[in-house]
C-alpha cells in the first residue's frame, strides 16, 4: 500500500503529472480550508510537501501545464490563480479528479507574479486573476494551449500568448460532479452532473 498523505482532507483535488506523480491541491480537514499541497512520488510510493498556496481553497480546478507548471483556479470564493513550476512534470497532457467531482487536463498558462511557499522545486505564486469567482468549476486544455475553465454560470479561457482570462457564458449544468474533456477535433465536452442528462 501506499504511505499516508501529510495532511488528511477531502474536498481537494489531485491531478495525475505526466511522469506518474500526483498532485493534491486544497481540500479541508472538518474545518477551514486547506492551503496545503502535497506530491505523491510515483517511483517511492511517498507524500511529500509541495509547499502552501496563498490562499487556501476546496475543490479548486487544477491543470497541469506542459512547461513543468500547475495552474490553480477557483475554489476560494475568489478570483485567483497561483502556479507552482514542479520542476519534475514533463510536457504534454495530464488529467486531474477532484474528490467533490470535476476533471481537468493540461494546458499552458502565464507567467507569475508573486512568490509563496516553497514548493517541490519552486515557489506557489500567483497567477493572472480571473474576472470573477469560481466554485467546482471544471478545467481543460484548448488545442491552442489556452486553459478554459467552465462552471454553470460562467467560462473563462486563459491566452498565454497574452496571459489574460476571457469572460464568455457559462455552460447549463456545468459542474456538480460533471465531468469534461477536449476532443480531438478541438471542441470540449462537458457531461452529466448532479441531476443533469446533458
């Protein structure tokens, strides 16, 4: 069996790196939630930390980016987002699960702003801020290499090229255990939910 995680929680969400190793993001412990993220090595079968977000945050969206960095979205009733360069995740697709529902894949994100906590082999810091807040949103990586994230009042794309987030209307049903994905055509499905056929 494995080890056991630093810091027990729920309502946090991991995403899978593309050399085996997992990420877990926020959550809560039966109280506040959590700021802290931990590594799970693939090779050892060992937890370990990977530093503490800025803002601690439950069921945030995760995408793992090509260039060896994880974005962080959502999940703190905020507009946030923070990056953490890992320094051990290789380039190309990835998936992430959070424990409340929701996926995510990979994509490329912007530059930083503001260091944090020491992570891995970096530093948590902040991202470009979106243009409102998201909660159980879903995360997926465009063809373009734009990071999308989509909750049922609202979808938000991050251009790298410029590093900013773009508003469009949100998707009905979107979030509340659905469940997303890019096709390879370039368009993105987003399915089932709570009480939702579409």
């Amino acid at each position: 069996p494995a080890a056991s995680m630093e810091v027990a929680r729920g309502g946090h969400t991991a995403v899978s790196l593309d050399n085996g190793d997992v990420l877990v993001v926020g959550g809560s412990n039966n109280g506040p939630f959590l700021a802290e993220a931990e590594l799970f090595s693939a090779a050892t079968s060992i937890w370990q930390s990977a530093g503490s977000l800025h803002r601690a945050r439950s069921s945030p969206t995760v995408i793992a980016l090509p260039n060896e960095r994880v974005l962080v979205a959502a999940g703190d009733n905020g507009t946030t987002t923070e990056i953490l360069d890992l320094g051990v995740a290789g380039s190309g697709t990835s998936s992430s699960s959070s424990s409340s529902g929701g996926t995510s894949s990979s994509s490329s994100g912007g530059t930083s702003s503001s260091s944090g906590g020491t992570g891995v082999s970096g530093n948590w810091v902040f991202g470009p801020p979106m243009n409102r807040g998201h909660q159980g949103a879903l995360g997926a990586l465009l063809p373009s290499g734009a990071a999308m994230v989509v909750d049922r009042d609202a979808t938000e794309i991050l251009d790298p090229t410029t590093n900013t987030w773009s508003l469009l209307p949100g998707t009905v049903g979107a979030g509340l255990a659905s469940a997303i994905a890019t096709l390879a055509d370039g368009r993105v499905l987003v399915a089932g939910g709570r009480g939702s056929d579409k």
